[in-house]
C-alpha cells in the first residue's frame, strides 16, 4: 500500500511508559498551547506536485480544541501567508495577510478581517491540504492509540475519514469537498518519553473529488514542540486592518452576510 510505505520508518529504541492521552490531558489549559512546523505534499505516484511548509502557534481550550492559531504558510503559488484565528462557539473570526488576499488588499491595508459564518476559520485559512488529526484533542489520541500498533515510540495506523470524524471536532470541520467519508488515512505517531506527541506523519489518497486530484495522495508531515507552554494569539493592529477587498476595480467588496 503506498499511504503505508510512505509513512514507514524505523522506530527509536527508547520506549515510552507514559500513557499518552494522560499525559495530553495535563498539560491542556487556557492560555496554553503548542509549537509546530509542517510540510504538507501532494504525491502522484512518486512524482511531488506541490509542497506547501508551515510554521505557528496553537492555543487550547480546557478540552482540547484549538482556541486560536496564528501560522506562517510558505512554498506555495500565492506567496507567503500569514493567518491568524480565534474560534468561536459558532464559526469564528479570521486575519489574513499576504498571499492570494494580499493583492486583493486596500492600499495601506495589511490584514483582512473575515467574520463569516460560512468560512469556518482553520479550513479557510491553512487550505485543503491541512494536517487532518489533531493530536491536541483527548478522544482522537485515544482513537489513533486504539486502532494503531505500538512499538517503543511510535504508532504507525489506518483509520477511515468518518472514523475519525466521529471522535474529532478538527476533523469534523474540514473540509468534505474532495474527500469520501470511506477514504483511508494512513498515520504514524512519534511520543516523547513524557508521553506527548512529537510528530504526526499522516496520508490519504483521494477517492472523490475533483477529477485532477482524484488518485493522488496527501502526505502531511507535522513535528510539535512546546507542549503546555504559555501562549499568545492577539489580533492585529486595527489601524492596519480592513473588512473590505479591491476585486474588479472596487474596492468595497465583502462577503455577502
């Protein structure tokens, strides 16, 4: 299977004897959050396509979801992108500066402010090709661990997209467009000696979707550090920020309500 050999690897010889998802729980708390860096690649065949990197923030909440982001994509098309989110109860309230809204932008202006219900804030803004597990939240470790085998460190697994979205608010909330509910996901775990995750490598292939992308494959390769540390998230200086995009020569556009 390609997904599996793309994820394979030797396991470091240190084995962990913390259980990862109490190890997770402790360090869960407003205010707090993660590091991470990611590399996230379209494969045909063995042919690389694309290769999109990212580096930022995560703040939780008490549960595990995540409360904000703020994230540096680079290597893609548009240019370099920075995002900065807040979730909220329903939708949430996003920043953008630079790449594919950077030429949309007033003159002055370097952030745009999108309140949109139906933007939901981390698929708008780190894209189709987003690490789809969250290995900040309980009862999606619990899942992986489950339905993965263990050896010393790492967790090497399959779990299909409606598996996973049953147990993961993260995964709920991406987006459906070009997947099948009965698309595989092929994952590998690394945990520190502390129990916490380190790294999620993780790949699916397209079954549905649109025609240039079915039958290719998605390798998301997330390393995460900082686990528990004090964070963050703020918004941008309202002075350099607008609502309003130049589309067509005008430049009052907004989303519709």
């Amino acid at each position: 299977m390609a997904c599996g050999a793309l994820l394979a690897g030797a396991a470091p010889a240190q084995a962990v004897t913390k259980d990862p998802v109490r190890a997770l729980k402790a360090v869960l708390a407003p205010g707090h959050g993660v590091h991470f860096t990611e590399t996230a690649t379209l494969l045909d065949g063995i042919v690389e396509q694309a290769e999109r990197r990212r580096k930022g923030v995560f703040e939780f909440t008490a549960k595990g979801d995540i409360k904000a982001l703020d994230i540096t994509t680079t290597g893609g098309e548009d240019g370099r992108e920075r995002v900065i989110g807040f979730n909220h109860t329903i939708g949430g309230t996003s920043y953008r500066s630079g790449g594919p809204i950077g030429k949309w932008l007033k003159k002055g202006e370097t952030w745009w402010k999108d309140s949109h219900q139906l933007h939901l804030w981390h698929t708008e803004l780190l894209g189709y090709d987003e690490q789809l597990v969250n290995p900040a939240e309980p009862a999606t470790l619990a899942a992986l661990l489950k339905n993965g085998q263990r050896s010393g460190d790492t967790v090497t697994g399959a779990i299909t997209l409606k598996e996973l979205e049953r147990v993961s608010r993260w995964a709920q909330h991406s987006s459906h467009s070009s997947r099948d509910d009965d698309t595989k996901l092929f994952y590998t775990l690394t945990l520190t000696s502390a129990g916490l995750i380190s790294r999620v490598q993780s790949a699916y292939t397209l079954i549905a979707g649109p025609d240039e992308l079915v039958g290719k494959t998605f390798h998301v390769d997330t390393r995460y550090s900082r686990w528990g540390g004090k964070v963050s998230i703020k918004t941008p200086d309202p002075r350099e920020t607008t609502t309003e995009l130049c589309i067509e020569g005008r430049c009052n556009w907004r989303l519709p309500g």
